[in-house]
C-alpha cells in the first residue's frame, strides 16, 4: 500500500512539475511576445499600447481619407497625375480664386442651360425623324441630329474640364483660407479670452445645417456659442478681437496707420473696459490708438493703466 501511494505522489508531483514548466514556458512566450509589441509600438509600457492603437487607428482613418481623396482627384482629373494636378494648383494664384471659381460658376450654369436646351431640341428633332418617311429627309433629320450630338460632346468634355478646374480651385482656396485665417482666428481667439475675461476660451469654426462654417466661441464650461447665441456686449467684444486680430497681421506686413474708435466700450462694464483699455494699450506700441469717450469713468479707467503703459487723456471742449 505504501508503495502504490509513493508512486501515486511520484507521479503526481511530476505531473506537476511538467505543467509548472509548460506555464513558465507560456509565460515567457507571452512576456516576450509583449516585450515585441511594445517594440514595435515605441512604447515603454503596457500603458500606452492603448494611445498607440488609438494613434494606429487614427492614422489607418487618416490614410483611408487620403487614398479616397487621392482617388476622387484621379477621376477628375482626365488621365492626369497627381504631380501634374499639384503642380497646377500651385502655378494658381489664392486672391484670384473666388472671382475666378464665380466666373466659372456662371459659365457651367450657361453650358447646363444649352445643354439642356439641346437635349431638348434633339428630343424635338428624333420625333420628327420617326415621323418622317422620305428616304432623304430622314437622312438629313439623322445629319442633323448627328450635328447635335457633336456639339453636346464637345459641351460636355467642356463642362467636365470646368468641374475639374472648379474643384482644383476650390481645394486652393481651402489651402490659402487655411494659411492665412488660422492664425487670425487663433489670435482673435487669445484677445478675446481676455476682453471676456476668460469666461470664453477662444474661436472655433463650427458648421451650420448646411454645412457652411460659422464662428463659434468656446465657453468655460466647454460649450459652444455661436455669434446668434451672445449678448450685445459680448459680440463687441468679438468684433473688437476680430478688428484687432486683423490689424495686428496687417500691421506685420505694413507701415503702421492710426486705429480711431468711438465709444466701443459703451456696452461694457468697468471690468470689461479695463480689460479692453489694457488690450488697447499694448497694440498702441505697435501703431497710434485714438479712443473718443464721452464716459467720465472710462477715462478715469484709462488714466489709471499701470505696466507702463503711455496714455494721454485729452477733454475737447
């Protein structure tokens, strides 16, 4: 009986020992197979393999947006390259765009309109070919519609090279709104914060129901407010941060020319102004700032500036 038992816990305990192996051997082969995956992320811990798939995922959606894009541009394009279409729209000229992208506008609507005229006039001319019966009348019936034909063809490769031109043009204009407009709204943005006193956080371009953008101002609380949306004295100060943010981009490229305002400030309370006063201040060391008040407090408010700023208060009789 004792030796039946002693090979039973023999047994047993190799049994053991053989599946504590096999675990230790599946457990190196997981470590190292996580030790490969966070190679291959860049990452130094099990932490961020979930930033790391976002950032995959996201950048399969972005290559996805990209082939699509890529393959849109193709199909209008008639044949030609990517290189070949980049290099148009580079040779095209931003400020001439939306003038260009209206005339080219109403050109399409006129070749839609003929084309539709003719459609019709083919329609008129094929029932009177199938009425006719003489042999050469019908021939001249088919001359005819042959003629059509020729000219719809010749209307559409038009119309298609319009609808190619109208989409580089477009995509141009996207290009150079972005290049020139962010920096605008991000500054606008940042003045804005402070005319507001920080209860909103900046600009943002939202989209209305059909799709076109709009402004929208970002509270505290995250919410988004369009310009409908604010109080009188709110959008002044919006409009003032636009205007400012304008003039400042101006003013880096061009001689510096006085900004006269009256009684902006009529809508604002004493904190506000102050803000606004201060916001004055510093673009008066970039160009000469004229503000006409007939509001004692905002002068005793101007007056009493500090930082260093210069200001000169002057009563008109």
């Amino acid at each position: 009986m004792r030796a039946t038992r002693r090979r039973d816990l023999d047994q047993r305990s190799e049994k053991l020992e053989t599946e504590i192996r096999d675990a230790d051997t599946t457990r190196l082969a997981m470590e190292n197979r996580l030790a490969g995956l966070l190679r291959e992320a860049g990452c130094a811990a099990e932490s961020g393999l979930d930033v790391a798939e976002a950032r995959s995922a996201e950048s399969a959606k972005i290559r996805g947006e990209l082939e699509r894009i890529e393959r849109e541009l193709l199909l209008e394009g008639e044949g030609m390259t990517l290189d070949n279409l980049e290099r148009e729209a580079a040779g095209v000229d931003g400020d001439a765009l939306p003038p260009e992208i209206d005339r080219l506008g109403r050109e399409i609507e006129e070749f839609e309109r003929q084309s539709g005229d003719l459609r019709e006039e083919l329609g008129q001319e094929q029932k009177e070919l199938d009425l006719l019966t003489g042999i050469d009348t019908a021939a001249q019936a088919a001359e005819r519609a042959q003629e059509i034909l020729a000219g719809l063809r010749e209307d559409v490769d038009r119309y298609a090279r319009l609808r190619l031109a109208s989409t580089v043009l477009h995509q141009e204009i996207d290009r150079y709104r972005a290049d020139n407009q962010a920096p605008v709204l991000r500054r606008a943005g940042d003045l804005f914060t402070g005319l507001t006193l920080s209860r909103y956080q900046g600009l943002q371009t939202d989209f209305d129901k059909d799709d076109e953008p709009v402004l929208a101002a970002l509270r505290d609380d995250g919410r988004k407010v369009r310009v409908e949306g604010m109080s009188d004295g709110t959008r002044d100060q919006l409009y003032l941060a636009l205007r400012l943010a304008t003039l400042e981009r101006y003013l880096a490229h061009a001689e510096p020319l006085p900004f006269i305002v009256d009684d902006i400030l009529i809508n604002f309370d004493d904190e506000r102004s102050e803000a606004t006063l201060k916001v004055l201040a510093g673009l008066a060391a970039k160009t000469q700032v004229i503000l006409f008040t007939h509001h004692a407090r905002l002068r005793d408010l101007a007056a009493g500036l500090e930082n260093g700023a210069e200001v000169f208060v002057r009563e008109l009789g």
